[in-house]
C-alpha cells in the first residue's frame, strides 16, 4: 500500500474538466452529469472564471427541499420550509423547479484546490478536513482538471491489488518454467531412446 503515497493529483485527475455556467439552469447541470457520467462539475462565469462546484448531492439536496445549515462545505444541509411537500415536488413540480433554478442558487460557493504535483495523502487530507468530495487540481494557477473521492479510492485500490498481482505473475511464470523445463527433460529423454544404439 506504500505505493499510492508516491501518486500525485495530476496522475488521476479528470482532464478536460467540465464546467457550467452559473446562469445555467439545474435541469442543464443534470443534462451535463448525466451525459457525462460524473458527480460534479465546475461553476465559472462567462468569462470563464471559476467560481463554485456543483454535484449530484446539491442538485437532490435543493430538489429534496433541503438547505445548506452554515456549518461548512462538504453536504451538510438542513431541513427546509419545502420539506412537507417534498413528495409533491418531486412527482410533480420538480421538472418546472429545475428549469427555472440556477446554478449559483445551490453551488458549493468556495474553490478547494490542490497542486498538481500534490501526492494523494495530502489530496485526502485536504478533502477530509474541508468536507468534500472533490478538488480542482491547479498549475500555473489555471485549473488543469479535478479529483474526485472516488478517484483516490480507485487509486487505492490498484495500489493494493498491484502486489497481489506481481505474485501472481510470479508464479504463473514459474509455472511455466517448470513446464517448459519439464517439457525439455521428456523431449531429452525421448530422443535417447529413439536413438540408434551402437
């Protein structure tokens, strides 16, 4: 497991990283992680800077009737006055609300960003301590792509499935080895026996 304190940021981000507006409407941002198969996504203006990240969590948050309660970043919310009616907006008003709801209006407001040649301890740490689920990865203060929770789980994952998997090459090669020197010894001993005797 040593292996994936040597991965940096840059080595498992999410490259080009995708971006909204923030005058798009929440039924644009969930078209957008939909399409694309991602949890979140980068708010910018229309000059491009960016300014907020929204995901998945805020879109089901803000549709569930639920609000942000001031504690911190990273999904804590609180019940809201909708709450009660959560049911009927949800089977029947949530297209409408989502088409007239803007971004900014549920976007994580606050940038958390790491270096890109920042190793994956300090990404982890800095996602537990701000109580997020992603980081924009910065060079050159440009935003050059984003890590997601569940890119340093992956990572994790193959940095401890890597071992196991030299082992097993280990031993599938001395397997065949064997074989083949086996494969030799029968082949000699064939060949004596096949052999003319004088």
């Amino acid at each position: 497991m040593s292996d994936w304190t040597d991965v940096s940021a840059e080595a498992i981000m999410t490259t080009p990283v995708k971006a909204v507006s923030a005058g798009s409407t929440l039924a644009d941002v969930m078209t957008l992680l939909t399409d694309e198969r991602i949890s979140g996504a980068v708010v910018t203006t229309t000059s491009g800077r960016p300014v907020g990240v929204v995901s998945l969590s805020d879109v089901v948050a803000h549709m569930a009737g639920l609000e942000r309660d001031g504690r911190g970043l990273g999904g804590y919310y609180a019940l809201g006055d909708a709450w009660d009616d959560v049911g009927h907006r949800l089977a029947a008003g949530q297209d409408e609300d989502a088409a007239r709801t803007q971004v900014e209006a549920v976007m994580t407001p606050e940038l958390v960003s790491v270096d890109a040649a920042a190793r994956l301890p300090e990404v982890a740490r800095v996602m537990t301590e701000r109580g997020v689920h992603r980081v924009l990865v910065m060079e050159d203060a440009h935003v050059v792509g984003i890590v997601s929770t569940t890119d340093v789980v992956r990572a994790l994952h193959r940095a401890s499935a890597a071992p196991k998997t030299k082992v097993a090459a280990k031993k599938v090669a001395a397997k065949k080895g064997a074989a083949t020197k086996k494969a030799a010894a029968t082949k000699k001993v064939a060949a004596k026996k096949k052999a003319p005797r004088r």
